[in-house]
C-alpha cells in the first residue's frame, strides 16, 4: 500500500517544526488495455465423417471385446470428461483474478461453487459480526433505476461481466477520482493492487470501521471494468431492487467452511456512460461510509 513518508516543513533544528507527509510507492499508471472478450461457450461437440466412423467402431470394438459393465461405464465418462473440459475452459476465459489460472485453481473453484448463494439478487440479513451504524445511505438519495436488463455475469473468483462492458472514459474516471481521494487525504486513504482481487486498483481505508482484507473498500475490474465492495444491509437492498449490481455467489455466512468474502460483499455493474457513472460515485460513496464511516464527494475528483 502507499506508505508516508514524513518531511519537515522548516529547519531541522527549529523547535517548531512540523512533519508533514508525501507519498511515496503510489503504483504507478499501468498500461490498461481492455480485455473483455469473456467467451464462455456451451458444450459442442462438431463430428466430421471421418470422426463418426471412428467413434462407431470404437463403440463396436468395445462392446466385442469388454465387459458390458465396463463399456457402459468408458462411454459414459466420455460427457463427462467434455463436460469438464468445457467448464474448465470457461473458467480459463474469464482471465486473471482472485484464484491462479490453473487446474488447481479451477479445482478450488468447483469445490466453492456447491456452496454458493441460488439468488445474487435478495437481499442478505444482518450479519451480527459487523458494526452496523444506523440506515444505509443510498436510498435517501433517491437512486434511480438502471436502464435496460441487468448483464450476464460468470464466475466466482473470478466474477466477471460477459457483456454490457463499460466504456474505457468511465472507467478512467473511477480510477483518477480513487487516487487523488487517496492523495487527497493520504492520512485516511490509500490505493494499491487489491487484495481481494489479486488484479485491478483497489481503494484502501487506513483506519476502517469494519474489517476487509486490510481495510480494502472497492477495486475495480481492469478486464469488464466492473466492481466489488463492501455495502450496508440497506444499501445492498436498494443497490438490487433497482438493478445497478448483485451478489458476490460467496456472499453468504458458511456453516461448514469459511466464506473468502463476506455476506455484504457485492459486485457493482459497470457504468456505460457518464450518467451511470455519477450513480456509481455514488454507490462507492456509500462504501466508504460503511467502510470507514466517512462523507465524500468522488465526483468532484475525477475531473
């Protein structure tokens, strides 16, 4: 994360000087190239003539020569065996994110995934190990409805959207207004990789009220140019009934295992132009005051 480092304002031997703070190891711009061809393909099996002949006598050769138990068991492990390679190829396209891009990673996933919310769009209850103060904020500001029907999501870790991507100008913005809060009020707020995510510009509180992976607040997604955070019980309501995100699949308390996210985390759909952007400010202002119990005004940042 951004670390301060303290300089002195007048002489060093002055009795009255007073250290102040610059920042020092704020990451530097990446080289933000969008990648949000997520294809996530259904399974398709396509046989040329010289295919359809092999596989009949395969089926002709193993039911000659084995058991009927076994040939019914080898031809069925073959859809199964597509099935798996399907999935897993899925899991590869939706790229980079909190779980490694490999077969142990893709194992994980498929463990997490039986364990997974059936409805992203209800509202959770109260989680009693949060410090809840008072009502959310979002609908007193009378959030509007998002336009259109919500966009098709994938994944888990990674949870990405497969369209309606957000226009680059947008994100952009997000990105400018996250770091010059952070070097606006160094002393309350940093940015850094996240820590969630693995990947994309995450939003830090130094000294938050609630605790989340080292105090992250939001990051937001390089590749569909989405966003997770963290959301008051209210504000998760109002945020779903009018369309503008859903629920992180892992968002929910685990009898039997540990959850890697908590139940008020959420995904916040990408903004396609400038009024949905303003919307996004303010649902991002609202993580922060959930996270750290602070008012700002991210729009005035981003300019």
């Amino acid at each position: 994360m951004t670390t301060l480092a303290p300089t002195e304002t007048t002489a060093p031997g002055d009795a009255a000087s007073i250290p102040t703070y610059e920042l020092r190891g704020e990451p530097k711009e990446p080289d933000i190239r969008a990648s949000c061809g997520f294809v996530q393909r259904p399974i398709s099996v396509t046989l040329d003539g010289t295919s359809i002949f092999t596989l009949a006598l395969t089926l002709i050769l193993l039911i000659h020569f084995l058991d009927s138990h076994v040939a019914q068991l080898l031809v069925s492990l073959v859809p199964l065996l597509l099935a798996i390679h399907n999935d897993y190829q899925n899991f590869i396209n939706l790229g980079p994110g909190g779980t490694p891009s490999t077969f142990q990673g893709y194992l994980r996933i498929t463990w997490l995934r039986l364990w997974a919310i059936r409805d992203p769009y209800s509202a959770p209850g109260p989680d009693p190990s949060r410090v809840i103060a008072g009502q959310g904020i979002l609908a007193r500001q009378r959030l509007p409805y998002r336009a259109g029907p919500r966009p098709l999501v994938a994944g888990i870790a990674p949870q990405r959207q497969v369209d309606q991507h957000g226009s680059m100008p947008c994100y952009l913005s997000l990105r400018r207004a996250m770091k010059r809060l952070s070097a606006h009020s160094p002393l309350k707020f940093g940015t850094e990789r996240s820590c969630l995510e693995k990947h994309g510009l995450a939003l830090f509180a130094r000294h938050p009220l609630q605790t989340n992976c080292q105090g992250e607040i939001c990051h937001v997604h390089d590749s569909d140019h989405s966003m997770h955070m963290c959301l008051h019980p209210d504000d998760i309501r109002e945020l779903l009934s009018k369309g503008w995100g859903q629920r992180h699949p892992l968002a929910r308390k685990g009898w039997l295992l540990q959850m890697p996210v908590s139940q008020d985390f959420v995904m916040v759909y990408a903004p396609r132009d400038e009024h949905e952007l303003q919307i996004t400010y303010k649902i991002v202002e609202a993580a922060i005051w959930y996270i750290l119990a602070e008012r700002v005004e991210l729009a005035a940042l981003s300019k």
